[in-house]
C-alpha cells in the first residue's frame, strides 16, 4: 500500500538530511530480499549526500507539485517563522447615505423708497428679482389659513425676466413668518423685521409651503362639482364663468378655491399638489397647461378626474 500523504508528512524532518533519512528507514523496512536490499542501501546513501542524475531537477515537495527544488543553501536554512495572522477588521457599518442638507433660507433686505419697500432675496428662482412692496389691508387672493389672522400684509411686484411686473403678496403673522406668494409659487418666509429704513426676512424659496387645512377643504368641494358625465366639461379653455353648468378639473379647482377661501390663487398648494399628480400620471405627454390638456386628452376619462382629486385628499391624510 502505498503511504498516504499524510505519511510523507510526518516522515519529513527539519533539513535536507532528516529528509533523506527518514526515506531510508522506509525502504529498509520494506525490501525482504538481500538481493535487491543492498542496491537499494547503496541508492539511498548516494541520495542521502546530495547526488541526483545529470539534468534531472531535484525533486519538487510534495506540498508544491510541479516546482523545483530550492537551492540547497535555501533548502538547508532553517524555515522562517510564519508571520502571525492578521486579524481580520471588524465588519463596517452599514453605509447609510445621509439626507441631503436642505437649502439655507435666502436673506432678503429691502429699503424704504417713496412709500414702498425695494430690494432683493438675491440669487432665487433661478434668476434675482427685485422686489417692490407696499403695505396693504388684506390678502386679495384667499385666505391661507382658518386658525389665524395675519398681522402685517403687503402687496407689489416681482420683476423677473418672463414676467416684469408678476404680482406679490406677503402675509406675516405673529412672530414675524408667513408666506410670499408669487406666481411660481407660495414660499415660507420667516424672521421678518424692521430695522428703521430697512425691512428684513428670510426667504425659502427651496420648495413651496405644503397644503393647508383650508386646502383639503378646497380639494373636497372640487369633488363635489364633478361628480357626473353632465357636470364635466372636457373642452377645458381654462376659462371659468360663474354661472357655468359644467366644470373642467381646473374650473373645479377654481370654484372650489373660491368657494372655500373667498378669492383665487394660480399658484394655491392644493392646485400644485393636483398638478404634481397630473405630471406622475401623464409622464411623457407633451403637455402646456398641465391641468387643461390632461382634462382635455382624448384617453383621459371623469373616472380619471375624480381620481386626480381623490389621490390628492389621500395625500393630505383624507
């Protein structure tokens, strides 16, 4: 039987000679006859001092099969001790990707001109628009909220490069926040003070103010409009008269608007919630006015209207 390779191992010393020696041993051990005993006594001692056929490359161990074997010098050195392990690292935190800082407020600083307030938010929308306000008695595009009144109102203009003279309006309550309501969009605003000839707030024109209570309100009046095939009108031209028996999904937003809040706002967060729902179901689709031409489409059905409104109340927690 042939030794296993778990024999060759244990036969193996530290040198070539224990080496050579410890095959030796085995071969005396398994040879019987003298005749062939004394040849084989002779090879091994010839094996044992180094002696190997003329071009034969010495023999490669069993641990590493195919390579020659080390220069004697080499092979004689004592082994160098293995290298102590190196510990594997602990396992890393779980990489989690931090939210993205939210874009500081805008410092805006307008000064006191011919009984108007002029100046600027700086770098906002895109562009930087100067602004002009004058002090007023009262919101003139609806309420915003129910549970409070706004302490300071003003109205003017935004001059911005599509529209020069695009109209403002800014309510302030208790403590100096309140909302700008431009024709992009209504805007947080905060911190407003005065400071003799100058007027200071802080402007986040990062996203617009989410919907209110009054907006859920709105949203389930425009509901109540459009609830039959008769009461829908899919020629929408945006165009609504009060005396109007049928309603496109914006004239519903409008009158509901109206309605509930006592004036209209383009830009109002429960008209841009609608328009955020009409953009995620008609992606792709070429349209201008977002509520008119998904209220006009041929494949759009009163089925999908009442569900634009319906996802927007659910989103405000209906």
């Amino acid at each position: 039987m042939m030794p296993t390779a778990t024999t060759k191992t244990g036969l193996r010393l530290c040198g070539s000679e224990g080496r050579w020696s410890g095959r030796t041993i085995r071969a005396v051990s398994r040879l019987r006859s003298p005749a062939v005993f004394l040849p084989a006594l002779l090879a091994a001692s010839l094996l044992s001092a180094g002696w190997t056929e003329r071009g034969t490359p010495p023999p490669a161990p069993a641990s590493d099969p195919g390579k020659g074997q080390p220069a004697p010098q080499v092979a004689a050195a004592a082994a160098a001790p293995a290298p102590a392990p190196v510990p594997a690292p602990a396992p890393a935190a779980a990489s989690v990707s931090a939210p993205a800082p939210a874009s500081a407020p805008s410092p805006c600083e307008l000064h006191a001109l011919a009984g108007r307030w002029v100046g600027s938010c700086g770098r906002i929308l895109d562009e930087t628009p100067t602004l002009t306000l004058a002090q007023a008695t009262a919101i003139t595009s609806g309420a915003w909220r129910r549970d409070a009144k706004p302490t300071a109102v003003w109205a003017g203009t935004m001059t911005v490069e599509e529209a020069p003279n695009a109209p403002l309006e800014l309510e302030v309550y208790a403590g100096g926040s309140g909302v700008l309501r431009t024709v992009f969009g209504w805007y947080a605003v905060s911190g407003l003070a005065q400071a003799g000839q100058t007027l200071h707030f802080q402007l986040d024109a990062s996203r617009e103010v989410p919907p209110s209570a009054l907006d859920r309100e709105i949203l389930e009046r425009a509901a109540a409009i459009v609830t039959s095939e008769s009461a829908w009108n899919r020629a929408d031209n945006r165009k609504c008269p009060p005396a109007a028996t049928s309603w496109s999904l914006y004239c519903a937003m409008e009158r509901a608007t109206i309605e509930v809040t006592g004036a209209f706002h383009h830009r109002r967060p429960a008209l841009e919630l609608v328009r955020q729902i009409v953009d995620e179901r008609s992606a792709g689709r070429p349209y201008h006015h977002r509520l008119m031409d998904y209220n006009n489409d041929p494949t759009t059905r009163l089925a999908d209207v009442r569900g634009v409104i319906a996802d927007a109340l659910s989103r405000l927690g209906h």
